[in-house]
C-alpha cells in the first residue's frame, strides 16, 4: 500500500485510536495533486469521512501557510537594502555641516521612510493570514490525534519542521520591517531636531545683529540730537547778539554778558525743541 512514497518524506502514522493508518509523503504529482493513503480497520464511514475532511483541510492550511514564505523572501532583501541606505544617512548625519545638507537628508529619509512603508505594507496582510492559517493548521493536526510508528516520522511531526520555520521567517522580517520603519522615524526626529536647533542659532545670530544696529543707530541719533541741539543753539545766540547788539545802550548788562546768561536757556529750548519734534514723530 505504501508504494509509490518517497522513503526520506514518509510519514506513517495511526489514528483513531489506532483504527486507521494514514500514510502520504507530501510529494506532488504530475497534475500537482498531494497523495493520502488510509487504511481503516474498525473506523465508521462517518469517522472515516471526517478523517478525510482534516486531512485536506491539513493539506490545504499547509499550503496556505507557507505562501507567505516567497514574500519573506523578497521582502527580507529589499528591507536588507533599505537598512544600508538608513545606515550610510545615519553616518550623513554625523557630520552634516549646513542647514542645506540637512534639508538634503531629511528629504533622503523621508523617501527612504515610504518605500519601507511600502514594504511593510505590501506584506502585512500575506504575513497576518500565514499566521492564521498556520493556526489553524495545529488545530487540524491536533484533532487527528497521531500516534507515532516506529520507523517513520508522523504528519505533525513533519509539517512542524517545515511549515514553523516558514511561519518564523514570515515573523522575523515583518519585524525587522516594523523595526526600520522605528529607525527611520527616529533619523528623521532627530534631523528635524538638528535643524530646528541650527535654524533657532541662526535667528539668534540675526536678532544679535539686528540688536547691534538699533545700538548703534540709536547712539548715532543721540549724536546727531546733540550736534543739532548745539548747532541749533550756536545760530540761535547769533541772531539774539545781533538782536542785544541794537540796544547795546539800555541793557543793564554787556552784549557778551547777556549772551552768556541766555546760553543755557537757549541750549535747554533747542533741547526740548528737538524732542518735542522727535516725540511728534513717533506718534
């Protein structure tokens, strides 16, 4: 009965409580069909024909489970290229010198963060159903309740060393998807980081300079108020001593005298002048 099997694959094993002995080597044929073999002894059609039904339904899950392996696999090397590039930015950002060739790296990652996007989009709901199905299929193969031969390895035992590293390749690179799409986030905070500090040293070096010129402007105001006041005041004392030089004759004082005892009046109205004039101005 068990010709036609592949020795290395044979998996025999008795069910039922030892009533039925299934028997297959998950090998496919020509038309891509999997071959079961069942030998009952004293199994009811009914039992018989469950018996069947988890055994395609075991044939079916397992197959379903290990279609997310391909994906794993591209995914695994197209993640492996991303993680390069992340890591030569990283490096970029050490030593990064402008706030140009930060904006220039920002935008790199930000590229960079939807392709792993992608990635881990493209594979999420492949990745999730292997798990399920991979679930399912340990419900299947727990219910048909295998008792093991001596010589020969049972259906569960064969399928766990095949279809469980195909489930764990599936996990580790979702994870290793999740993990970049991190790293990623994290390269472009910390840049956005480096940039708004650079961008804040920069607004500090112009508000400074902006400080300095309204300094230095305004001590160049009060220079030119001063010079005004006095320039004002010069002529002002000018026009009175031509004025005091008319009646010379009744002044109780000299010309000169009456000249020095106006000055400081006239300098104090020239001041006050120029700052009623600035005040009007600002208003």
């Amino acid at each position: 009965a068990l010709l036609g099997f592949e020795p290395k694959s044979l998996c025999l094993s008795r069910v039922g409580s030892g009533n039925a002995q299934i028997g297959t080597d998950f090998q496919t044929d020509e038309h891509g069909f999997t071959r079961f073999e069942i030998a009952v002894d004293q199994l009811s059609s009914i039992k018989t024909g469950i018996l069947v039904r988890r055994l395609l339904e075991i044939d079916t899950y397992r197959t379903m489970a290990l279609v997310g392996l391909q994906d794993a696999r591209v995914q695994s090397w197209i993640v492996g290229g991303l993680e390069t590039e992340l890591s030569l930015l990283n490096e970029e950002i050490g030593t990064v010198s402008s706030i140009d060739d930060s904006k220039r790296i920002l935008g790199m990652l930000h590229s960079l963060s939807v392709r792993a996007g992608q990635s881990l989009d493209a594979t999420a709901y492949r990745f999730a159903a292997s798990q399920a199905y991979g679930d399912v299929l340990q419900i299947r193969l727990d219910r048909i309740e295998e008792e093991q031969s001596e010589k020969h390895t049972t259906i569960t035992r064969y399928l766990s060393n095949r279809v469980d590293p195909a489930l764990a390749t599936c996990r580790a690179t979702e994870k290793r998807q999740r993990s970049l799409n991190n790293k990623i986030a994290r390269s472009i905070q910390l840049l956005d980081a480096r940039i708004n500090v650079d961008i804040q040293s920069q607004n500090r070096e112009v508000l400074s300079s902006i400080s300095q010129t309204a300094k230095g402007q305004y001590k160049l105001q009060s220079t030119v108020e001063g010079l005004s006041t006095i320039a004002i005041s010069y002529y002002a004392l000018g026009i009175l001593g031509y004025v005091l030089a008319g009646f010379a004759d009744y002044l109780p004082l000299s010309k000169n005298m009456m000249l020095g005892a106006l000055a400081p009046l006239v300098l104090l109205a020239s001041w006050f002048g120029i700052q009623a004039i600035k005040n009007r101005h600002k208003a």
